[in-house]
C-alpha cells in the first residue's frame, strides 16, 4: 500500500463547450482530503458530483486549477506517469461496473495486474486473496454479469483493492442496491479504510450514509463546500428535517 497523503483541489473549476455556449459545472473548488479519512460527497443530482470525482481521478483534466496527492499535481505529470499512478495508488468503483464478459470474476479482477506485467499465476492469487477480503472468492469462476447487484459491488471493490491501493474513489456504489445490501457495501468499505489506513472518497444520493463520514463535501450548482466531523450529525439533522417539510408541503399541495 502507498503512504496516505493529503489530497487537495485548489480552484478547480470544470468548463464544458456544448454548441456556442459553456457551461461551467465546478466553480472554483477548495478542498482537502486528509490522509486515510472517510469523505463523502453529496448533493442534488446534476450538481457536478461525478465531474468532481473525475478531476480527482485523474479521468478528466480540470479547466483550471490543481489537483495534488502531497506534493505532486497530477495533472503535471506526463500521460504515462499519471496512467501508472491511477493503476497503482488508486482504486476506484464505477457506477456502471463495464466488466470484460468473455472473463469470469477471477479475470476481471486479474485483468489489471496482468496489464501491469504481472505473471498470470501471480495476477489470479492475488485477485483471489482481493475476493476473498470481500467476501466472494466463491464466486471466482463465475461470469461477473450474471451475479446480483450486491455481489457485482463486492467484486468491483476487490477489483479497486487489488493493487493495495492508498485511495479508493467510489461513485455512488450502493445506488442500484436495496438498502441491506447498501449497507453491507458502505461497511465493507468503511471496515477496509479503517483496517488498511485507505482514504476513501465517494459519492452518495443516500443522505442517511453521511455520518458515516470523517468530512462531508456538499456539491450544489458547482460549489463545493466542506464540513467536518463536528457539523456532520447537525447537518444531516438538518437536511431529514428540510426532506420532513418538503414532503408535508407536498403532501398539503395535493389534498387542497
């Protein structure tokens, strides 16, 4: 595993050109991400949550500003340097998990380090010891695309863990579950932060998951905001009773 740093976006802003018009979704983002902490990052959707995580992961170069991992901004580094960086220090679990279909759950898991020149034998024993921390190595040889959504979540994370990594960036990885199998994820992934001294930062619509966090991070129109530990159970206090009022508000529009 690599040594966690701190993590810091300094006046990121994220501009897109559709037609003649921009459209700026990040304005001009402050935040930092303290070594081997738990964040999270909510808000409404469309708010630019999923472009946030992209400039953190090195997918999306942003219009401006930095993104630095200590003292190395990633977007300095040459495509080949950021590409080993992303394959080796970071994790990250994707909404839409695009397995190999031709692989079964050992491959897919595998495919990583085989790319990284890692010997087969090598890739599927330590694919396996990842599947086994999350609790599906029985389920190796079986083709990824036909397990339920829990079990696609727990192999996507071991696929993210397989190189040790000091960062798992996950975006919204309980949002096609039911609610058990929701919290089963977020406590895998709460116990791996915990266990392995990993930052992990993920985007939620699932407001009840936000005092599970060391920080929140609020997206609302491209403006991000930072709350810590101490504003975490006051702020979810206050976003259930807002959610209360909109739905009696709701709920008397529609009987008068």
């Amino acid at each position: 595993m690599v040594e966690c740093v701190q993590i810091k976006l300094d006046n990121i802003t994220q501009d897109f050109t559709v037609g003649k018009e921009t459209i700026n979704v990040i304005k001009e983002c402050n935040v930092a991400f303290e070594p081997c902490s738990f964040n999270i990052i909510y808000g409404p959707s469309g708010s630019g949550k999923s472009t946030l995580l992209n400039a953190l992961s090195g997918i999306q170069r942003p219009s401006a500003g930095k993104v630095t991992y200590g003292d190395r901004d990633i977007y300095e580094m040459t495509n080949r340097e950021l590409a080993y960086f992303r394959a080796q220090q970071i994790g990250i679990v994707y909404q839409q998990n695009y397995w190999i279909t031709s692989l079964n759950v050992v491959e897919n898991v595998a495919v990583s380090l085989l790319f990284s020149g890692i010997s087969r034998s090598d890739a599927k024993k330590r694919a396996l010891e990842a599947l086994e921390k999350v609790g599906v190595a029985h389920l190796a040889k079986k083709n990824p695309q036909y397990l339920s959504g829990g079990e696609q979540q727990r192999v996507a994370i071991a696929r993210a863990i397989i190189t040790n990594p000091g960062y798992i960036i996950a975006d919204e990885p309980t949002g096609s579950l039911d609610m058990q199998r929701g919290d089963q994820i977020m406590a895998l992934l709460q116990s791996y932060q915990a266990k392995l001294n990993t930052t992990i930062i993920l985007v939620t619509h699932n407001l009840e998951y936000l005092p599970l966090a060391h920080r929140l991070i609020r997206v609302q129109d491209g403006v991000c905001t930072q709350l810590g530990r101490d504003a975490i159970r006051s702020t979810a206090e206050s976003i259930i009773s807002d959610m209360r009022t909109r739905m009696t508000n709701i709920t008397k529009a529609r009987r008068s």
